[in-house]
C-alpha cells in the first residue's frame, strides 16, 4: 500500500462510542425458479430498479452428476436459439409486476428513468459460457420508454462494447470490451457519446504496457467530478501480467496511485463521498498478516486508517462511503462512522452482487435461493 502522509491515525475497532447503529428494513424479494439475477440497479425513483434474468443451465462443478438434466437443457437451447439469453428486466417493486426489455447486460437508467442504456447481446448465447468470443458484435442500445422505442448509439469495430452509464442527459459512457485473461473479456477502453451529435471522445483510450492490455474498471461519481479504475500492466506474463499498477483516475489525471502489485480488483472497494475524498476497503492481500483496513484519502494524503478486527469473505463500501456490507455465513451492515452493525435477516447463502441507490437508502442483495437450486434470490431494503 502506498502511502502519502509517514504519520497517521490508525483507529481500532471497538473504540467509537458515538453515531447510531444502521438500521435496514427488509421490503420485498424477487425470484424466479432456475433464474440467476446479474447487474442490478436501482432506479433513481424508488419502486424499480433493473437487472438482467437468464436461465440457468448447471455449468462445471454445479453440474456434475445432473448431466441427463444439463444435456436435456442444452437441448432446448439448440432449438430455441434465445432460451437462456440474458433478458434486461425492470421490476417494479410496489406492483410486482416485470418487463422485459431486450437481449443484453449491465442496465441503466437516465436521471429522469425514462431511458435506460445497455449493452446489447447481438448473437445467441444460450447453453455458452460468457466468454469474449461470445460478446463479440454486442453494441449499446438505448430504449426509450415514452415512446417504446429502441436505438442502437454505438457499435464496435471489431469486439464488443458494454457496461454503459448515463453520464448526464446528453451523454453515456461505455467500455471497449476485448480477451484480457485466456478467453474471458474484460474492459480496456472508456469512450463517451453525445447523444445530440454521435460524437464519440475517447474518456480513456487503448493502451498496451508488456504486450497486455491496460484495462478499466467502474466509474465513479459525485457532484464534484466522476472518476475511474485504471489497472496498468508492469511485466509480461502468459495470460495476465504479475504485476500492475492500480490508478484512480479524473479527466484531469491521477486522484490516487493505490501501489503496484498482483492485480487487485479494486470495485466495490471504493467510495468518493460529497467533498470528493476517497475511502478505500483495503482487504486483498499478499499476505495472510496483512490487516484489513478501512482508509480515508484528503487530497491524497491519509486522514485515517481503521483496522477491521472480524473476519469476512466478502464485503463492498457503499457509493458515498456511509456503509460496509460484509459477509461469512451472516450478513452485516456497518457504520463506518461509529463501526456499529445490524445482521440482515437472510439465508445463510453465498452473496453474488449487490446494488445501492445513489442516495444510499436502499440496498438490493442478490444471493442463492436457500431452497431452490439453480435460483437466484434478490431482497430489498431500507436503510436508515
């Protein structure tokens, strides 16, 4: 880890007596028998929000000893070559009603909720596994729901394109997609689009360092700037390279340089709050003595670290950096304030991708069904 500032304030938990334990209100869940739930999002209104259903057909390990079951599956893919695509969803959580919009990944909304961006599966991928090759031809669409009507704003030259964002009424961002690991794909390249006049800027354009791809990660954003993860390859491996360097970044350059090291994937591990200081979950170590730490960036300089003294398998920081979601057989949400915490009242299940609302008063969990193999579970609630 590299530090700015050579002394700070290393706080221990256990010794913050004031601020108020969360508190988080379940509201509503979702599943459908044999769906798996990917790329949720919350709507900025707070009845929706968005996700990509697909079927699931068992894959490696989840398939072993069903193979009657799986080749019975693929079969049905073969004839109805869309069977087990990725569909973008809305779901409305107050009228439990579901619309599917289109073929694709990653959705998301416009400020106003009226248009939603996503990255369009051009070709069938049912019974395949989400490889580069796969999302080869994939380009951006845009649905409008005022007037049901789709437009295609970007296509790629030669690869695929994905994870789109509104960055405001007039532009989105998206990433140039390409093989980046063996088969699997991965972003190396921001382009951004004014929806007025089709003009496309490169945000952050292709780069090879070693003879690997520099690749990108998720964007950042607050009132003041937006901001995005930028992994630069050190050395020339086989796949990956051994080492790269981990960047934040702003369209006017280097926020905060995290270390060079074996890639670290850095998403959901930061937050930028309204003043746009950086808070950093730094729990992906080398070695098994490494302290988990929560660590707050001004400028680049280090205001605090606070030592995480409880074990977790996974944990994610909230947009704004208010809370840490974490989990090993129970589900916790934290304060990172006063580190004070509430137990989610969930299934005791591997937790696969979760989504905050902008405001951080809503959190969206997805997990596997407790019961029902093959099945996704998404639960909803209300932070306070």
């Amino acid at each position: 880890m590299k530090s700015t500032l050579p002394i700070i304030i290393l706080l221990s938990f256990g010794l913050f007596a004031s601020g108020q334990s969360p508190e988080a209100t379940k509201y509503f869940e979702w599943f459908k028998k044999n769906y798996i739930i990917q790329n949720p999002l919350f709507a900025h209104s707070d009845s929706e929000i968005l996700f990509v259903r697909q079927f699931n057909i068992p894959d490696g390990h989840d398939a072993e000893g069903r193979e009657q079951y799986v080749e019975s599956l693929l079969s049905k893919a073969d004839k109805e070559k869309r069977f087990a695509d990725p569909v973008v969803s809305i779901l409305n959580v107050k009228t439990k009603k579901l619309i599917e919009v289109d073929y694709g990944w990653a959705p998301s909304f416009s400020a106003d909720d009226k248009r939603l961006v996503y990255s369009y599966q051009t070709f069938p991928i049912s019974g395949k596994r989400v490889l580069a090759e796969t999302l080869n031809g994939n380009k951006i669409k845009i649905y409008n729901r005022l007037t049901n009507q789709y437009e295609t704003i970007a296509s790629p030259d030669k690869t695929f394109l994905f994870d789109p964002i509104f960055l405001d009424s007039s532009n989105v961002v998206y990433k140039i997609g390409e093989a980046v690991n063996g088969a699997y794909g991965g972003g190396i390249a921001f382009n951004k689009i004014n929806l007025a006049t089709k003009k496309i800027e490169h945000l952050y354009p292709i780069r090879k360092n070693h003879g690997h791809f520099n690749l990108v990660g998720d964007i950042y954003r607050n009132d003041i700037d937006i901001y995005y993860t930028i992994y630069i390859p050190q050395d020339s491996a086989t796949w990956m390279a051994n080492k790269y360097s981990h960047l934040l970044l702003s369209p006017s350059g280097i926020v905060h340089d995290f270390g060079k090291g074996a890639f670290r994937n850095l998403e959901g591990k930061l937050s930028v709050d309204k003043e746009g200081d950086l808070i950093f979950l730094d729990d992906d170590h080398e070695l098994i003595a490494d302290k988990n730490l929560l660590i707050k960036y001004k400028d680049n300089k280090i205001i605090y670290k606070k030592e995480l003294k409880f074990k977790y398998s996974k944990a994610w920081l909230s947009p704004h950096g208010k809370y840490l979601l974490y989990y090993d057989n129970d589900i916790f949400l934290m304060n990172i304030d006063s580190f004070k915490k509430v137990k989610l009242k969930l299934p005791q299940t591997e937790v696969y991708s979760i989504a905050w609302s902008e405001d951080e008063g809503r959190l969206a969990i997805v997990q596997g069904h407790q019961t029902l193999e093959d099945t996704d579970l998404i639960s909803f609630f209300n932070l306070q």
